[in-house]
C-alpha cells in the first residue's frame, strides 16, 4: 500500500492553519482549498511558510518546519516594551502621590507597605506585559497549552517561594520580590517558545502595522481604564475606611477576579474560533459558536456562584483568623457569589466581540457601565 497520498494529506492539514493565518493577519478571505494547499509531486516548497519539503520519494515525503514572519507579532512585543518602560517609571516615581490619591496618606501605617510593594511590582511590569502579549500571539495559532506550562511553572514557583520568603525569612512585603522571578520566569518560557516558531525581527518597518495597532489598541485602553477604574474607586473607598474593612474587600476582590477570570477561558476559545470563522466568511459557525458559548456561560455562572458562595461562607478562615475581617466578608458573600453569573456572561461577550474585531463596542459599552458605576459610587 502506498502511503505517500496518505502523508500529502497530513502536509495539507498542517498547512491549512499557517493560510489561515496569513489570512488572518492581511484581513483577506481565506481562498478556495485547491488554491491554498496545491501540493504537486516533485515540488520542493510547500505553500505554509513554516513547512518546506526537503525529500520527496514514493514512500516519504519529509519535511521540516521553519519560523514563521508574522509581523504583528513583533509589533505587539514593541508596543508592550515601550508601555512596560512608561508603566515602571510611572509607579517608581509617583507610587507617593497615586498611594495618596488611593487614601494612603502620611501617618497611615499602610503607607511604608503599600509603598514598598508598588515599587517591586512596578519592576515587574515589563515582563507582565509582554507576557501578556506574547499570550495574545499564541491564542493566533489556537496555542493554549504553552501559556499554560509557563503560567503554571510561574505560579508553582510563586506559591513555594511566597510563604518562604514572606514567612520564614521574615522579609514581610518584602517577599512579594518573588514575584518579580514568577513574572520574568512566565515571559522567559513563553520568548523562548515564541522565537522557536515565529522570526521576532520584521522584514521591514512599514510591516508592523503601526497605524492599526494603534486604533485597535487605543480601544481596548480605553475599555480596560473603564474596568479598572471601577476597581480603582472601590478599592480606594475600602481604603479610606481602615485596615479592616480593606482586608475584607481585597479577600473578596480576589475571590471575585479569579472565579470570575475562569470565564475567560471560554472567551479565549470563543476568540479564535469565530475569528478562524469569520476569515472563512463562515458565519453560520461563528453563530453557533457564539450560541454554544453564550449557554455554557451560563451554567459556569450558576456554579461559580454557588462555589463562591459555599467557599467564602465556610472558608473565609483560610485567608484570615481575625473575627472582624470574617464578618465583613460574610456580608460581602451575596454581592460576590450573586455576580458571578453576569461575569462570565460579561467574558463570554467580550470573547464573541474580539473575534469578530468589534473592539469599539466592547469598549464604549465598558465605558458606559462605568459612567453608571462612578455614579453609584
């Protein structure tokens, strides 16, 4: 039996996806099959630009993968370089003043804490945000796995070394300095998979797509200073209330973010299906797609919010032993168990949107809410 039909065929499917994106990044329609993966016999070059055949016989076609050219792939590490540089100056030099404008005023004797612990977060923002980036580029090639070994050897690292430093070595907020090893640790995994595949270096300047980045980009800011300014407020009113009210909420904004961050995961797949969708100008599988999403959202809220709800109830001792802050929390647990449903639907939208490149809507609809929520604050 030859197999030689047989492995043309698995060179055809490994290609497909490098079309896809190639149509992805020129915002072209992906062209009809024949066209997009001819593979003639004898041919030394095949038509994904990580693929060239370097044997072709009866029996084997060989082949070896090389690094794709994916320019908005540099663009993103450039614009994350330069807005991690401007964040680190930002918050070495200003952490008094921002602390202030929080509540932490002089004689607050959070102030020494709080200032200490931006100063060594702010160090870490340059591999925070280029981690981020470079998670972006691997939800492109539908690549979740190597995000998820670098995040989780980042965190693994994060949870030993936290209670060592902070605890036993008595180094306080202090510490946290790990964290700046669990964050530079992330970014150096996922650069050093992330030149394995794609040549970081552009062909030339006029390829990095400066002009689209930055409309994209200025739309996603403008939706992500609406979400965290939300944030920002409350977090400074629980400020201003004293160290027990603070401790509470900051228990409860944990417990919030990350149930609320599961979520997200849906949304990452949502992204890359029903953009992959939309560049085959099939819409009726980004409409099921966005349907399937939209219900299993759904039923991940409702669980979230009973699993928060039992969790914080019964577990609040996990984070605290002080019986004021356990109170607090308790009156917090409705709020927090009863959001839960409308936060994965939130994400889930969020995802839909990004997949179909809608950023200005996802944008002035955070934008709107927020307005709202200033209000009631």
């Amino acid at each position: 039996m030859k197999k030689t039909p047989m492995i043309k065929e698995e060179t055809r499917e490994l290609m497909k996806d490098d079309v896809k994106l190639e149509n992805l990044e020129n915002g072209s329609k992906i062209p009809d099959e024949k066209k997009e993966l001819a593979l003639e016999d004898g041919s030394k070059t095949s038509p994904g630009r990580h693929l060239i055949v370097t044997e072709t016989t009866p029996k084997m076609l060989k082949y070896k993968r090389v690094k794709r050219n994916i320019p908005s792939a540099s663009t993103a590490l450039l614009f994350g370089a330069v807005l991690a540089l401007l964040e680190t100056v930002l918050l070495v030099f200003l952490a008094e003043p921002l602390l202030s404008l929080m509540g932490v005023r002089h004689g607050n004797k959070m102030l020494l804490p709080a200032h200490k612990y931006l100063t060594l977060r702010a160090l870490g923002a340059p591999a925070v945000l280029l981690s981020l980036a470079m998670q972006g580029v691997f939800r492109g090639f539908k690549d979740t796995k190597t995000p998820l070994y670098a995040t989780v050897a980042g965190d693994l690292a994060n949870i030993i070394l936290d209670p060592i430093l902070i605890f036993v070595c008595k180094l306080g907020v202090s510490g946290a300095l790990v964290l700046l090893l669990h964050t530079y640790l992330i970014s150096i995994i996922l650069l050093v998979k992330l030149m394995q595949q794609v040549d970081l270096l552009p062909p030339s300047m006029k390829a990095l797509q400066f002009s689209r980045f930055l409309k994209n980009g200025f739309l996603l800011l403008l939706k992500v200073l609406a979400a965290t300014s939300c944030v920002t407020l409350a977090a400074s009113l629980a400020t201003r209330l004293g160290p027990t009210p603070m401790a509470a909420f900051q228990v409860c904004l944990q417990v919030w973010l990350t149930s609320s961050l599961l979520a997200d995961g849906l949304a990452v797949v949502g992204q890359a299906i029903i953009a992959t969708s939309f560049a085959e100008k099939n819409f009726e599988k980004a409409t099921a797609a966005a349907t399937r999403l939209l219900q299993m959202g759904c039923v991940m809220g409702l669980g979230l919010a009973l699993l928060v709800g039992l969790g914080l109830q019964f577990g609040s001792g996990v984070f605290t032993k002080d019986t004021n802050v356990k109170h607090i929390i308790t009156i917090g647990i409705p709020f927090v168990a009863g959001t839960q449903p409308i936060n994965s639907i939130a994400f889930i939208f969020d995802g839909v949107n990004f997949g179909a490149s809608d950023f200005a809507y996802s944008a002035y609809s955070m934008d709107g809410n927020r307005n709202g929520s200033m209000v009631v604050f």
